[in-house]
C-alpha cells in the first residue's frame, strides 16, 4: 500500500499529537508521520516509540523491534521504550522476551498498571501462576485511586493477606456494590486457597458489572482450578467474543476442554494457540500433553522437542519425553541436561525434573546407580517444596476404621443413590490401575473417563473449612447425615461426572487413585457402585511411585520412606473394608493379571456384572486417550518385563523396605 505524504509538521509537539491521533485508525499514516519527525529530531523516544507502535500495528513487528533496538540501547531508563518493546515481542509470540521486557518496565515504573496486567497474563501462559498472581496485584494496586483501597492493595502485593481481607471487608460494608473492592477481596480468598469465597464474590461483580473484563477472567481461572471445567469455558468463550485473539484466554480454554475429555477440541484451540503466539514453550509442551493423550505420540515428541528449542532449561519438557516411557534419549540429550544442571542460576522446578528425567534416561542406559542417585536428588528437591505429613494419612486411616463399622452400615442400608453407574479403581499410583482401567474400556458397556477429582473435592467440603488447630470433620461428620443427605451427595457425584461421559455407555470408570482413602464414603454413598482395588508388589509399586514425577497430588511418592508408610496405611485400610463389607471391594493382582490375563480379566467382568468379551484381551486395540504415565504402556500387549525391574535398585531401598514391614513379607494378603 502506498502511504500519503506526512502532513506538514508544526512544532515537535504539535507533530508527536498528530502521529498519535493518527496511530489506532491509520498506522500507515503515524508511521509516515514518525519518520518525518525523526529526520527533524533523530532518536526522540516519542517518536520512537510512535514509528514502532505503527508498525508493530501494520503486523511488522520484527521492523519495530529493528526500530527499538538502538534507541532502548541509548536509553535503557524510558519505560515508554521497553514497553513498546514487550508490546512488539508479544505481537511476535515471544514470552519470554515479553517477560524480560515487561519486567524492565515496572522496574522503572512501578506504577505502570498496563504492563503489571500484561506481565501477570504473560506469565499466566508460562505457567508461572504465582508469579502472575502477584503482578495481578501490582496491577491492582496501580489502577487504585481510592486511599483506602490503595492500602488494601498493598497489603495483598505483601502477601499480608489478613490485613488485606480485613480492610477490604470492612470498606465493603460501607461500600457494598464497588466492583473493585469485590475484585480485590475474590483475589485475597483465592491466594488463601478459599476458591468457593472467590467464586461467589466475582459471580456478584459480574452480576454488578457484566462487563468488568478483569473480573471475568479472574472468574474464568477460579472456575477451572476447581475443576468446574464447563462452566469456565462458558466465561472465557465470553470473553473470546470481545477479544477473540487473546492467547491467555483461549489457552485457559484449551486447558479446561482437555479436563473435560474434549481432546480433539483441546487439541485444535493449543495449535491456533501457538500459530499466533509460537514463542511459548509451556504451550508447546501443554500441546504435546493433549497429543500423548490420544497417542499421537510422534506429534507429542515434536511439541515437547520444540518447546526445548525455545528455552533449553524446562525441565519438564525433557521429564515429558522421559515420561512417554517409549522415548530413548541420545547421548547429546543426557549431555544437554546434564549441562542444564550445572547452571548456578536453573530454578528448583527445572532441576528436579531434570533429575528425574536423568534417572530415566540412564536407567533405559542400564547405569542404576547412577541411574538411583538422579531419581534420589530430584524426590528430594521435590519432596523438600510440599507439606505433605504422613502421620495425617495414618490418622485419616485411624480414624475411617473407626467410622466405618459394620453398625455403620447395617444402619444405613439402602440409603445412598442406587445407580450403580460408577466404576472406581482405587490402590497406589503405578500399581496397574491404568491397565485395568483400558480392560474394562474396551467392553462395550463401559466409558473409560480419568482420574476424577469429584470425589476428593467432596470429602474436602464435607470436612469444613480449615481452621488452625481444629481438625477436619471428615469422616466423622458422615455418621451425622440422614437418608436425604446421603442420598444428594450420590446424586451429586453422579451430576458432576456427567460431563465425562461421552458414549452414552451403561458405566463409567472413575480410576483416581487416591480414592482408596474414601471407599467408605464410596459404599455409603453409591452402595451399588463397583470398587475395584489395583495392587501391585510393594517393592515394584513403591520404588516405580518413586521415580516418577506426577504434576500434582502425589506428594508421598518423594520419600522412600514416606510412600512404604503411605502403602502400608493403605493396605491397612482395605482389609479393614474387606472385614466390614466382604466381597465389596474386588482386588486385582498385577503380578497375577500378567501371568493369566484371561482368567483375572474374567474374574474383574464377572464381579462388575459384565459379559465377557473378547476385545477386553485386546485392549491395546483401543485408541481411546489415556492422561496417566501409562498412556503408551497400555497401547502395547501384556509384557512381564516390568514386574521385576526394582530389583535393578534393591540395594538402595532399605528405608522402604523398612516401611512397609510385615506387608511387604506377607504380599499379595494382607499382614
């Protein structure tokens, strides 16, 4: 396109106003405009930043950044300069440029509202959430004008955040209806874990303000982070109607269809995702997980290979490959990651995924000790960034046996929803439950889903809120509920699954492993489900939850010894069901399962009241997605190779050996 002649230039401020006004409408002309002012005042940083404004808008955001570079050089102080520099690289996809841009910016502008909002939604799609969680409060801070609320909000930037619910509370009592101070007060309860609080503040902003874009957003992350799925799409695609292009929202999107099994959706939003914005490694390797899922694992390694090209230190990338268990990495690979390491500067969360992806690749290289020492460091690191307390599982055990009696349940028998829809697979993670769970997918009657966290999240509430000193009512609190309680959480359970249901199929498989924990809030509450107990020798099991890195909710698996009490505390609990409620709970011995599969996946139809068929021997036939770390395990036949692979590390697994005491002598029976 041919531009017009520039206009004629007044005075320097005079022209600068002009080339502005010029910018949203006619870029072509601002940018005309900015080069004549240049020849009259070379290097002026308006001008500058107007020139590279326009062609960041004409899509030449390479040009801009060609602009911006001398001038951000010459003077690295303007925060209008860097900016405008973070604005081009975000045009260009480049995160972490953005990033580093945007931080140069609040450095010098702590007060720079555009770019703490812009810094918080780049490092959104880096997955740096806390981060971005306190430069949403930055952000917040900066928009403030009102003292009260600008006290407020220093309070949350310092992470005081009782101080900061206090004021925000009372100012809402004089001041009920301001959206803003709504805003605030849903970010304090989301910083303190209390998502259901967030949710009905921001609902209420929205239904004050509909168009409060910010709050919307906020609502759209609290939504998905507790696993309501469906109804955060619902927020983002209202979002998307206004600013269709967003990254941040439709990568919020694509997250939330793969938590609803919509993978060929999910799989759709990350690739127009990334064809927008290809600089972002995370994304690449949220791309390659939505792959894996539905085995397109060539595609997988090419996402995840990709997002290392872009930032070589992700470690979970490199954990990614290694977690495909398929993928063999070269010699240049183990020297890549060991170079990585050696870096002073490389952030915990990519060194111990670095470790763990070491471990695997000199395992599959037949270096064991080697192999141990790297599985070690990074359950270590790992183990040292969580609070999970072992003695709170013994307890919970303590306390369910005590619960669960017999009376218990002789008391309330045909309370409950009688749908006997839901298929649980419960036991340790890597005790072969995703195996079970792709034998019984492959019968016509069954829908396999994933690892569910409606009943977790169900147990959690009816435990009450956390208050300090005071345990949870959790499960004592069930011996309270009548006949139309017990019966609304079945309904509820079976409500909140639905949306995992796709086939239209008879039964349902819900394989959270960790559901071993509520088998009594299982049988009280759907009496007539299936619970089917996956088990595995302690040694095999442990030491493979060992090695493993899980992306959350595991945090026993850390420590030897930890995950030997934690399989201990679990077998404790089963048998404790096995006495109450015989032949409820249906065991699958892996060892057993690999040795005579026809006889145990007979045995496994018949006890869920299943007809035999022949597809359930060929389940590796099925092309269904898998999310677990077993996913292209299970796409394979039967192999015995894995049952005894611990033994390649005995000589260090002393501490779990010791855990696990007389049920590691008496295995497959309890002690």
């Amino acid at each position: 396109m041919t531009s017009r002649p520039a206009e004629p230039v007044g005075t320097l401020a005079t022209a600068l106003a002009h080339a502005a006004r010029l910018l949203p409408s006619n870029p072509d002309l601002a940018e005309a405009q900015s080069r004549e002012i240049l020849k009259v005042a070379p290097e002026h940083p308006d001008a500058v930043t107007l020139l590279a404004a326009a062609l960041r808008r004409q899509g030449r955001s390479t040009a801009a950044l060609e602009v911006l570079g001398p001038a951000t050089e010459a003077r690295p102080d303007l925060a209008q300069l860097q900016f405008e520099t973070a604005l081009a690289r975000m045009s260009l996809g480049d995160g972490p440029g953005a990033i580093t841009a945007l931080e140069r910016v609040v450095a010098i502008a702590p007060d720079h509202a555009q770019a703490w909002r812009a810094l918080g939604d780049q490092l959104t799609l880096a997955d740096r959430f806390d981060e971005a969680d306190a430069a949403y409060a930055r952000h917040i801070k900066a928009s403030t004008r009102d003292p009260r609320l600008i006290e407020a909000a220093t309070a949350l930037c310092e992470n005081k955040l009782a101080v900061a619910e206090r004021l925000l509370r009372d100012f809402l009592k004089a001041h009920p209806t301001d959206v803003a101070a709504i805003r605030m007060l849903a970010e304090t309860g989301m910083r303190l874990g209390r998502y259901d609080d967030a949710e009905a503040l921001l609902a209420r902003a929205l239904e004050l303000a509909p168009s409060f874009t910010a709050a919307r957003q906020n609502y759209a992350t609290v939504l998905y982070r507790q696993n309501k799925s469906a109804q955060a799409i619902a927020e983002v695609d209202r979002l998307l109607v206004d600013d269709p292009r967003n990254p941040g929202h439709r990568n919020l999107k694509a997250a939330a269809l793969g938590r609803i099994g919509e993978y060929d959706a999910a799989i759709e939003c990350f690739a127009g995702v990334l064809a927008d914005v290809p600089g972002q490694p995370k994304i690449w390797m949220s791309y390659g997980h939505a792959l894996k899922t539905v085995g397109r694992q060539a595609e997988a390694v090419e996402a995840y290979r990709r997002s290392l090209a872009i930032q070589p230190s992700l470690g979970e990338a490199y954990w990614s490959l290694a977690n495909l268990k398929t993928v063999k990495f070269t010699d240049a690979d183990v020297a890549a990651m060991e170079e990585q390491l050696a870096r002073p500067d490389l952030c915990d969360d990519d060194r111990f995924h670095l470790h763990f992806a070491l471990g695997k690749a000199l395992e599959d290289a037949g270096r064991f000790e080697a192999s141990f020492a790297h599985y070690d460091k990074g359950a270590a690191l790992r183990r040292a960034g969580l609070d999970y307390e072992p003695d709170e599982t013994s307890r919970h055990v303590a306390r369910s046996k005590a619960v669960f009696t017999p009376e218990f349940f002789a008391e309330r028998a045909g309370q409950g929803a009688q749908a006997g829809d839901p298929i649980f697979i419960v036991g340790l993670p890597r005790a072969g439950s995703t195996l079970i769970e792709q034998i019984l997918a492959s019968h016509s009657q069954v829908e396999g889903t994933q690892e569910l966290p409606d009943l977790i999240a169900m147990a959690r509430r009816l435990g009450g809120k956390p208050q300090e000193g005071k345990a949870s009512d959790y499960p004592e609190g069930l011996a309270r509920l009548d006949a139309v309680q017990v019966q609304a959480l079945g309904d509820e359970f079976l409500a909140r699954t639905q949306v995992h249901r796709k086939l239209g199929r008879p039964f349902f498989i819900d394989k959270m492993p960790n559901n071993w924990a509520h088998a009594g809030l299982i049988a009280l509450i759907l009496p007539t489900a299936k619970i089917i107990d996956a088990r595995r020798h302690p040694l095999g099991c442990c030491f493979s939850g060992f090695k493993q890195h899980f992306a959350r909710g595991q945090g026993f698996t850390y420590s030897l010894s930890d995950i030997g009490r934690y399989y201990a505390d679990y077998v404790e609990l089963m048998a404790h069901f096995d006495a109450v409620l015989p032949g409820r709970v249906h065991r699958v011995i892996y060892e057993e399962m690999v040795a005579d599969p026809e006889r145990e996946v007979r045995r496994l139809l018949d006890h869920c009241g299943l007809p035999f068929e022949e597809g359930c021997l060929r389940f590796y036939e099925n092309d269904r997605a898998v999310r677990t770390a077993s996913s292209e395990q299970v796409r394979r036949p039967i192999f015995a190779e894995a049952t005894d692979h611990w033994r390649n590390y005995e000589p260090w697994l002393g501490p779990l050996k010791a855990e696990l005491g007389p049920v590691l002598k008496t295995y497959p029976r309890a002690p």
